[in-house]
C-alpha cells in the first residue's frame, strides 16, 4: 500500500465531490478527490447549470472565466401541449447576475472545476483511482482503500466524503439506510443532427402517448424521451425505424436530422431513481448529492442539488477540519440543513411523475392544466416557477472564508 495522510478525502468526481474539494482546499483543508475514471465523459451526465450553480461560481469569483467556454442559454421555458404553445417560465424576472439556464456538458464543467482546484495548493485530483473500502479505526471511519494506476494505496482521512453517485458503495459499508421513494418512469438520452433551421423551438413537448423535451445545443437536439419503467427491452425489441418516426411525428423539425440515430447504441437508458437516506453520515463518513438523495431528471436539478450540499458542507465543516476531527453532530448539521429543500424538491418531482408524465404516457386525452393556462396568460407569475427550478428552497450561499 501507498500511504497518503490528507484531512478530507471526497470519493467520487462529479459536480458535489468537485465543488466541495474546491470550496474546502480554498479554506485551507487538505483535500484528496477520487475519480475512478481517467475523464470526465460519461454517457448521460445533466448539462443543466442552474442559476444557483451560476450565483455559487460567481461568490467564489469563477463566473467570468466559466461563462467564457461554450454553452447555450435559456431564458424562458415553453411546453407544447397537443397543438398548442404554452411559456410556463421566465428567468429572465429573477433578480440575479445570471437570469438564465446555461446548458454545457458535464464534462466541461467538471474539467472547469478541476483545472481551477489544481491552481489551489491544498487541492489534489486522482484519476483514474476508484476508491472501494472504507478504513475504519474502531467504530469511526478513519479513510479510504483505493486502486489507481500505480496499484492500491491507503488513505487516511480526518474525513471521507461519499459523492460516488446512486449507487454509492461506501453508503452500503456505512450500513446507511435507503428510502425508495419510486419511479414509476425511466428517460431515453440521444442527439438529433440540427438542420438549418434555426427557429426558436419549444422545449417540452406533450401530447396522448408522449413525452419529450429538446434541448437546442447549437449544432445538435439533445434529447429526452420518457417511457415507463422497464419498457425499454420491448421498444428496443422493435425495429429503430418505428421509433424515429414517432421522435418526427413529436417533434417535426428533429427530421432533418433524425438519421444520427444511427442504430441503438446511441439511445441510451437513464434508469430514475428517486431516493434518499435516512441518515447522510455515520462518525469520520458522510455522503452528499446523488448518494444521499438520488433525484429524477424532472426539472435538471440533480447537478445543482449536489452543488448546494457541497456548498453546505464546506460552510459548515471547514472551519471544524481545520480546528481538528469534526464530530457526528458536526456531520448531521449537513442532513439538517439539506433535508427540507431535498424532500421538497422530491416532493415534486414525484407529483409530476405521477400525477402528469404517467397519465400522458397512459395515452389518455391529456388536458391542458389550468395551472399552465394561467402561467401562459399572466406572465409574472412565471418568476414563480422560474424561481423554484433555479434556486429551489432555501439556496446555499459561500460563506467560506
């Protein structure tokens, strides 16, 4: 074994372990990141950065540099419903630097965040290193056993952070109970070539059957397109001729560029969970974004809920790591503080699973919500829902010093 001693090992290298290596090395923490894959490409990531994540990155005064690699922007949110066109959000009301929804792979943004923590001294990224055992020192955790490409190595750790996603192998060692809240939905992930047309499009598309929403990223759709849970075997069962027609027959204007889906192999499988712990720590261990609360894609928010635990646990733990180990109260201060905004968020999406996305795809006559009618009719009410997706409840401000 390798031995390496740091303060803080965050185990996993998405937007929560990332964020919170960054924001604790600029307080002066020694931090360790685990990222088991030698980059940061995945096949399905959220490119979605909210304007919570943009107001973060401006508090820690990375904004200007962020916003000068390629993305798109998204002011207004719009939903087609059968023929007709409904704008339900305007973020373009919300009193912020950034009134917007900017769309940029994960991988830039996660290549961001690591280029600007390696300027930081107490900041040290390992790729292509898995972290897979936890240490324990009696009852408590007291660090991390990895495999990297020189062989296994051993950290020790004042602090392990679980950010190693859904399916969190450290949560399972730490015996933390999981409540499934359910998901009665899964979300096919592909591009569609963009043809000349550059019209403005909706976003969301609804209609008896179906469910899809279309993301312009310039020169491509990014798209999604929600079925029931576990129907993907039997609709890929059947010839991709079928399903491309019934993308064109949705979204008439992805035809020009359908063909890009060449077979099935560029249709993939977001399996949705939606969960979340019952405890977030145990002593020397606690987990934050997807491995403490697995979200739906309803709404994008999974990036920016693990960015707001980062921020979270970086305000109230690096004063503590630097005085010395922090306690199991420090530790749950983190859950008390998230929980309310994770079973709100939750809360909603659940209700939109259930109450909307599932009767569409029942193919029932889908009506068109007197909730969305009224957004449609009166726009100042569209900050409201502009400002429930973009800074969900009670958002984090830096208050790392």
């Amino acid at each position: 074994m390798n031995p390496i001693d740091t303060t803080c090992c965050i185990v996993g290298g998405g937007p929560g372990g990332m964020m919170l290596g960054y924001l604790l090395a600029s307080a002066g923490v020694d931090v360790v990141v685990l990222e088991k894959h030698a980059d940061f490409l995945r096949d399905f990531r959220g490119d979605t950065v909210h304007p919570s994540t943009l107001q973060v990155l401006d508090e820690l005064g990375l904004l200007d540099r962020f916003l000068k690699r390629p993305h798109q922007e998204l002011r207004r949110v719009k939903v087609q419903i059968g023929d007709a066109v409904f704008q339900v959000a305007d973020f373009g009301r919300l009193k912020t630097r950034c009134p917007f929804l900017a769309f940029m792979p994960q991988w830039d943004f996660l290549d961001f965040l690591a280029e600007e923590g390696r300027a930081l001294p107490h900041f040290r990224l390992l790729m292509s290193t898995e972290g897979h055992e936890l240490i324990k020192t009696g009852e408590a955790v007291s660090g991390i056993r990895a495999s990297g490409p020189d062989g296994d190595l051993e950290i020790n750790a004042s602090l392990v952070v679980a950010a190693d996603g859904r399916s969190s192998t450290l949560r399972g060692q730490a015996r933390l109970e999981v409540s499934v809240l359910g998901a009665p939905i899964d979300v096919l992930w592909f591009r569609v070539g963009r043809g000349h047309d550059k019209t403005e499009q909706t976003f969301g598309r609804i209609d008896a059957g179906r469910f899809m929403i279309t993301i312009d990223r310039g020169d491509y759709w990014q798209c999604a397109y929600v079925i029931r849970k576990g129907a993907a075997d039997a609709l890929k069962a059947g010839p991709l001729t079928a399903f491309k027609q019934a993308l064109v027959a949705a979204a008439p204007y992805l035809e020009a560029g359908i063909d890009n889906i060449a077979g099935w192999d560029d249709v993939k499988l977001l399996n949705v969970a939606v969960d979340r712990l019952e405890r977030w720590s145990a002593p020397g261990l606690v987990c934050i974004g997807d491995a403490a609360h697995a979200m739906s894609p309803i709404g994008g928010v999974g990036i920016n809920m693990a960015i707001q635990d980062a921020v979270a646990a970086g305000n109230l733990l690096a004063d503590k790591l630097r005085a010395g180990p922090v306690t199991n109260a420090d530790l749950d201060a983190v859950r008390r503080r998230r929980l309310l905004p994770t079973r709100v968020i939750q809360g909603f999406q659940l209700f939109v699973q259930n109450r909307v996305l599932l009767p569409t795809l029942s193919g029932n006559n889908f009506k068109v919500p007197l909730v969305v009618r009224l957004l449609d009719h009166w726009p100042v009410l569209q900050m409201l829902p502009a400002r429930f997706i973009g800074f969900g409840i009670r958002p984090e401000h830096v208050r790392i010093r």
